[in-house]
C-alpha cells in the first residue's frame, strides 16, 4: 500500500497539481537607466518595481513619465539602491562605471542593457526584459505590436523610398547606424544623412542641409517657437522656406529615444506624417 502511495505522490508532480508545487515569486526589480524605465514599467508588475531613475518622470525623455510617478525616485547612485534590497538591478551600458562594480561588489545581480540601434536589438531587448520580470508573454505582445505596426508603416510608405533628413536641435543628424536609421530604412524610407558622411551622428551646417535637398525633414517639435538657440536652427527662414510643414515629419523625441515598446507609437505616428504630408 505504501508503494502505491508513493506513485501516486509521483504521478501528481508530474501532473503538476496545485498542492504539488508553487510557483516562485517574481523578481523585484529597481531601475537606474531611463530606457530600462520604460521597459520595466511596461512589462513588469508594479508590485516588482521597487525604484526608476531620476530621468524616469522626465516628459521629454521618458515615454511613460506621468506613470513613473506612482514608484519611487531613485538617485541613480550605489547607495540609495542598496537599501531597497532588490532581487535585480538594471541599468544601461554607459551607467558610471563606479556605481556598477559598487553593487556587482556588495553580491547585487546586475543586469545591463546596450543602447539598441536596430529594430531586431530592440525586439530582443524587449524579449530580454520579459523572461527577466517574468512575464515573456507581455514581451510577445509588445513586439507583435511593433511588427503591426511596421506593417502599416511600410504601407503608408510604398509609394517610393523618399529621402528623409533626421535633423534636430543645432543641426544635429542621426546617422545610418542609429536607431532611426533603423526605422526608416525597416519602412521603406532611406535616411538622407548618408550623403553627409555621417555615420552614428553629428551636426550638419545650415548649408549642407539646404543642399542636400532631401524630401523631408524628421523633427522631433511641430512647434514654431523658438525657446533657444538650439531650436531656433530647425526653425531658420532658410530652412522653413524648402521645409514648410507639409515637407516636415514631426515624431516626439521620448518615443524614439530608447528603444522599446513605445516605437509601435512611434511608427504609428510616422504612419499618420505619411499620410498628412506632401509628395
């Protein structure tokens, strides 16, 4: 009789009935990066969400920034971590060096993440994020969101493979290995600043801009104010004579700036340009 209690015991684990096993509980997390803000907060449980870093609330950084505000504000220090005792701590590349071997030396699991500079990087970023909040499932349907909306993307772009210029303040350029290169060329589209030479980013002349006749500006503000300098280049008569608004492509900077699951909206509102602009 004891033998045959044993198999059952057995065959029960196997079927993993409720009494048999439990699911370990999920990692509590905090965040010292803005990229690795967002994608927290999109696929964790808020309950794993122990902190986000200073830049998490800012508005023109962070896709999410009026939902940071429900977690705590971390400095983005060793020290202020620590406290919080978490299961992991994530944090992009470039964090200061000192901070991260301050925490991988007091036993801290430390997980970094690259700048993504392609569409695929950020999809397995996404994916990365998913298996390590534990929640691969909600890492599946913010990529399915992206690939739909690629797809609308290189629908509304089909016409031909317009030149589009990706010019921001003082006549910065993003070049042809970069996040946005990336996504125009995944659409269709071909990022102009090719014929600039530049390859990961720099700033252009208000010159070359103009002689480089590209189809449209990528911008980052649709406003015709000028707070500063810096603005006030993509904001040059020269420039707004070739360049009205029917030839200026408007997509807001915290949607392009990390790469995660925001760049479906991203793509979406690339999606809208398209179709509003002139050809």
């Amino acid at each position: 009789m004891s033998a045959w209690r044993g198999l059952v015991v057995v065959a029960s684990l196997a079927a993993g009935l409720p009494w048999a096993a439990h699911a370990a509980p999920l990692p509590r997390i905090a965040s010292i990066n803005v990229c690795t803000d967002q994608l927290l907060m999109t696929l964790a449980d808020p309950e794993q969400i122990l902190g986000l870093s200073p830049y998490a609330r800012d508005e023109a950084r962070s896709f999410l920034a009026s939902q940071a505000a429900s977690f705590p504000k971390l400095s983005g220090e060793a020290e202020d971590v620590l406290m919080l005792k978490p299961d992991i701590i994530v944090m992009g590349r470039f964090t200061k060096r000192a901070t991260r071997e301050l925490l991988q030396q007091q036993g801290q699991r430390v997980v970094t993440f690259d700048a993504a500079r392609t569409l695929d990087e950020v999809k397995a970023q996404i994916r990365k994020m998913g298996d390590l909040v534990g929640n691969p499932d909600r890492a599946d349907a913010a990529n399915a969101r992206i690939d739909a909306a690629v797809a609308r993307a290189r629908k509304a772009a089909s016409d031909k493979p317009f030149r589009v210029l990706p010019l921001e303040r003082r006549g910065w350029v993003s070049g042809s290995d970069s996040l946005i290169n990336s996504l125009l060329n995944t659409v269709g589209l071909v990022n102009a600043a090719g014929a600039l030479g530049i390859k990961y980013g720099g700033f252009a002349t208000l010159e070359a801009v103009v002689a480089l006749q590209p189809d449209y500006l990528l911008i980052s503000e649709d406003s015709d104010f000028a707070e500063d300098e810096g603005r006030a280049f993509v904001l040059h008569p020269a420039l707004e004579k070739v360049y009205p608004a029917s030839k200026r492509i408007a997509i807001a900077e915290k949607l392009t700036v990390c790469g995660g699951p925001m760049l479906a909206d991203a793509l979406d509102r690339l999606t809208d340009e398209l179709s509003r602009v002139e050809r």
